[in-house]
C-alpha cells in the first residue's frame, strides 16, 4: 500500500537521524545544508527508489521523475529547528500521480515528538491513529495563525506563531492546533514544503491555496508557491485578503 511505503520511509529517516552526531551545516555547496538533511535524504530515496517511485527531493533532485508515482520528499522540514534542538521538524512525503497531476497520499511526521500524519486521497486525514478535523473557526478576529516569514503589517489575527516548518504548521491548522497559515515570503517554498501538509489538509476539511491563484501540486523542483491555508472558507477567504495588502 502506498501509504505503507511513506511511512517506511520516514522510519528510515528517523533511523539515520539517530546515528547522526553533528546536526550542524554541512558545508556543501548548497546554502543552508544542514548534516540531516543529507543523511535523511540518503535514506528515504533508498525506501523510495527501492519501492519503484520517483522522487523530487528539495535537496537531491529527481530520481526516477519519468515513474508513475512521484513522491515530493521534504527529507528534514525544519532543518534549522533540528539542529537547535528545537522539537518542531519533520520528514514530509506526497505521492503524486504524475499523469493526473493530482496528490494521492501523503505522510508528515514529526521526527521530534514522533507523532504522525497522513492521508490518502477520498479516505480522510488522521494523526496517528486519530481522525483529525480542523478548528472551524471562522473569523480572522479569532484566529490563532502560524506563520512563515515576518508580515510587514498588523494582519488582524488574535494570535500568531512562528513555529519554523512549513509542513508541521500545516497540519496543525488540519488538527485544530492552529486556525490558519500564512505564508508572509514571497514565493519561498517548494513543493516538498508544503504538499504532504496540503494534502492532510484537504482531507482533514480545511482549505488551502496558493495567494496568487496558481496550482499547488507541482512536480517541477524549480516551482514555488505561496501557499495559505484555513479551518474554514471563510477564515480563508480573509487570510487571503490580508496576505495579499503586503508589499
């Protein structure tokens, strides 16, 4: 089962990151390269490959990007919070359907704390063994809203987080745990960001975009987004509008 597959391959990642010594950068020509990304990477391709997937990974590239499934692989989201000892980082894995260029499952887990999310297109959202949903919250005034990137102006939420992985924050507004996610940069994520904590999203009944109207689901690794997403249409409908006043 395809689902299996992306959990084995975050197991490997936890496997290889509990081997690993220095989390600090790696030094490669890639800026921003930390060790557990290189050796997190290593060992989910090796799952991956192995179960006849391609895979676009944010730090290796394409393997196999001709193969039917595609699996979008964030190998450490996060990786400045891993090597700070901060427990908010995750491996994050949608498999795409390449030919209908629509997600068919996705697993993100929390490689601090353990935890689990995933989905499969039409069968739901869950966290571990949970069904999740998100808040239902319905007015920005509310809302409680992770985000990525500084806003340049007061974006009229109650609260806000600044919690540092992309995929994480994500599923969090899918479990309840946040109301809604801005993306305040400008289109700095790539696919592996942001897919697999879409995908539980949707599942989960929240709602999710790109601010400029574009696709999400991408398997170009040169791609980028500015993904938003809500508890609901209408908290969407306003996170949007304020996004889309900064400069």
């Amino acid at each position: 089962m395809l689902v299996e597959v992306l959990h084995d391959a975050a197991s490997a990642v936890r496997v290889a990151l509990d081997g690993l010594s220095d989390w600090g950068l790696a030094g490669t020509a890639k800026a921003g390269q930390y060790r557990s990304d290189l050796v997190a990477d290593a060992a989910a391709i090796a799952v991956l490959d192995g179960a006849g997937l391609g895979v676009i990974s944010e730090e290796s590239g394409v393997v196999g990007g001709d193969r039917d499934v595609v699996v979008v692989l964030d190998p450490v989201d996060g990786s400045t919070n891993a090597a700070m000892g901060l427990p908010w980082f995750a491996t994050s894995l949608c498999a795409v359907d390449r030919a209908g260029g629509w997600a068919r499952a996705a697993v993100v887990v929390n490689q601090a704390s353990g935890t689990r999310f995933s989905a499969v297109r039409g069968g739901g959202a869950r966290r571990d063994d949970e069904v999740i949903r998100p808040s239902g919250c319905s007015s920005l005034a509310d809302a409680v809203v992770g985000l990525s990137g500084w806003p340049p102006v007061e974006g009229g939420w109650r609260q806000f987080r600044a919690l540092g992985a992309a995929a994480l924050d994500l599923c969090a507004v899918a479990g309840g745990q946040l109301d809604g996610y801005v993306d305040c940069s400008v289109d700095a994520h790539g696919p592996w960001d942001y897919l697999g904590g879409m995908l539980v999203c949707l599942e989960a009944g929240a709602a999710v975009v790109d601010v400029h109207d574009r696709p999400l689901i991408s398997l170009d690794h040169d791609a980028r987004r500015t993904p938003i997403a809500a508890a609901s249409p209408s908290l969407l409908a306003e996170l949007v509008t304020a996004r889309r006043t900064f400069r």
